[in-house]
C-alpha cells in the first residue's frame, strides 16, 4: 500500500465565484483523499447553494461564512474543521481550475516520509510553463516573491504566493490561525508563522492552467498593504530570531551594518553639501571618512544576509510534535 494512502488526508477548497468550476475540480479529486471541504466565503454568486444541489460527493463538507472573510478566513475556517474531524494532512487548492488535483500525492508525499512540514506549489520550474504565463502575472508574481523571500526567511522558494500547499496536521496545530492574515496576505503571512515555528518547507514543480477564470485580486489595491505587511513581518523575523530567541555573529553583523551605513551616508552628504556651498573640494581625508563605514556597512549586510540565507529550516519538525 502506497504510505500515502495509510494516511487521513483532507482538502480544504476556499470558494469564491468559482461556480464554473467547482464542479470538475472535486471531481478530479483522488480516492484516496477522506474529506473534503469547499468554503462559501458569503459567495454573491450561489457558490455555497450550487455545490449544495450539483456536486454528490459523499467526501464533501460544505462550511459557509454569514460574511466575507478572504482567503485566509475560508482557509482557517477549513483547517479548523478538518483538525477537528482528524486529518493527518491538510491540502489547499483553489476552486478555480488552475490547479490539478491529480498533484496531490507530490505534494503530500514529502510529508508522509517526514522530510518536509509544508509543501507549496513552484508555477516557475519549467520554462515553458513560464512562457505561458501572462506577462503581468509574471512580473507580479517575481516582485510578491522576492519580498516574501524577505519577510518569511524562506530563501529557498521561488514562487512563494502560491495556493497549492499542503501540511502536516501536527505543525498545523502549532500556528497561531487567529493572528494570520484573513485576506490575500494570506499565503506570504502563513510562511511567515511557519518560520517563527522552524518549519521545513519544500516547493513543488507544477503546471496552472489559465482559462477563462476571472481573478478577484487587483494589483493595484493589494501593493501598498502587502508592502506594508512584508516590511512588518521582515522587522519581527529578524528580531524574534536573532535578538529575542537567539544572539549571534549575525546578530552582531546587522547592529554593525545599521551603524556604519547610516553614519557614513550622513556624513558624506554633509560634508559634500558644505563642499558645494563653500565651492571647496572635500579633502582624501574626508572622502576616505565618509566611504569606509559605507563600504564596511554593506560588507556587514551581506554577511548577515548570507547567514540569513543559509539558516533556512532544513529538518522536519512534524515529527517531533506530538498529535
């Protein structure tokens, strides 16, 4: 028997205007998966009553919110029944179509085994499936990932907004849901939880499939409050793990960084504005000043960020939390 079959797995589907589509994609759905749990997030076009009368499935809970709550509302709706009900496993994929429920195993399977707590979907592994991606979504999805690379810790990902993940229950259980963003932050601020908990995350090589599905995120309204929530979570990462649970060589690089950096960039701008009033030349002495703590500054960063790199949570911590 195949190890993933001797596991409780349970899919968890955030529903909000995919009533084309939810139909096919539970449809798709393997045997071996026991539950499955599609969330009417106060859908204004009948999701929650269209799976009520269409979809059959004797595997399907259907859970509905009064309100709105976004993608990460639906979600903690989700895994909080499907850790009340049992599942060892909880896989996330969207109601839209984009994402092939024949992938579950691959997802799942790195955490049977106990190498992995987290698997996550990598839309970028192929180059053509990079070429099929619309251009827009592409660069967006290049500049969303470098920042969550920031904010997260999680150096090793590419790809990190994306919806296809899958979890051990045990680390499940350790997330604070109730603090985790309910909106489209949703999936940048799980991986943030997830690296406060020293969890192993693993990407998954994968195919979307765009159609004629309607996306309900506008760029333009979601940048300012992503940037202000990488930023956040950047300053509390770095201080929870090398301030408050740990103090290290790095620790000691960044408070390095910070100071020479900042002086040598005020003092050189001083002293070249006094030069330009004056209309004298600054002298060696001076330039010489102003550009080592600069040049020792970004020396101190990228050492700490090489650290930083090179800390990413590499062993499983599923195992050692008990059920």
């Amino acid at each position: 028997m195949s190890p993933t079959l001797q596991h409780k797995i349970a899919v968890v589907i955030p529903c909000y205007r995919v009533k084309n589509h939810i139909k096919n994609v539970v449809a798709a759905i393997p045997d071996y998966v026991e539950r499955i749990y599609c969330i009417d997030d106060a859908c204004p076009d009948g999701s929650g009553d269209f799976i009520r009368s269409e979809i059959k499935d004797p595997r399907l809970t259907l859970l509905t919110h009064d309100t709105n709550q976004g993608v990460g509302g639906a979600m903690i709706t989700g895994y909080k029944q499907a850790l009340n009900d049992g599942a060892q496993i909880i896989v996330k994929i969207d109601g839209d179509g984009q994402m092939n429920p024949a992938l579950i195993e691959s997802f799942v399977r790195p955490i049977v085994i106990g190498a992995r707590d987290y698997t996550k979907g990598n839309r970028f592994y192929k180059v053509e499936d990079v070429r099929a991606m619309p251009g827009a979504r592409l660069l967006g999805n290049a500049v969303l990932s470098f920042m969550t690379k920031l904010s997260s810790g999680y150096w090793n990902l590419f790809d990190p907004n994306n919806g296809y993940t899958a979890i051990h229950a045990n680390v499940l259980r350790e997330m604070p849901l109730e603090k985790i963003s309910k909106r489209y932050f949703f999936e940048s601020d799980f991986l943030f939880r997830l690296n406060t908990l020293r969890a192993s995350v693993q990407d998954i090589p994968m195919s979307a499939v765009y159609g004629n599905e309607e996306s309900n995120l506008v760029i333009s309204k979601i940048f300012f409050p992503f940037l202000a929530g990488h930023f956040r979570n950047l300053f509390k990462r770095i201080f929870y793990n090398y301030f408050l649970r740990d103090f290290n060589i790095a620790s000691l690089e960044l408070i390095l960084a910070l100071a020479f950096l900042p002086f040598g960039i005020i003092f050189g701008l001083s002293h070249w504005h006094h030069s330009s009033v004056m209309g004298i030349e600054a002298s060696p002495g001076t330039v010489m000043f102003s550009a080592l703590p600069i040049i020792l500054g970004v020396q101190f960063l990228l050492s700490f960020l090489q650290y930083d790199i090179e800390s990413v949570p590499r062993a499983s911590l599923h195992p050692r939390l008990r059920a």
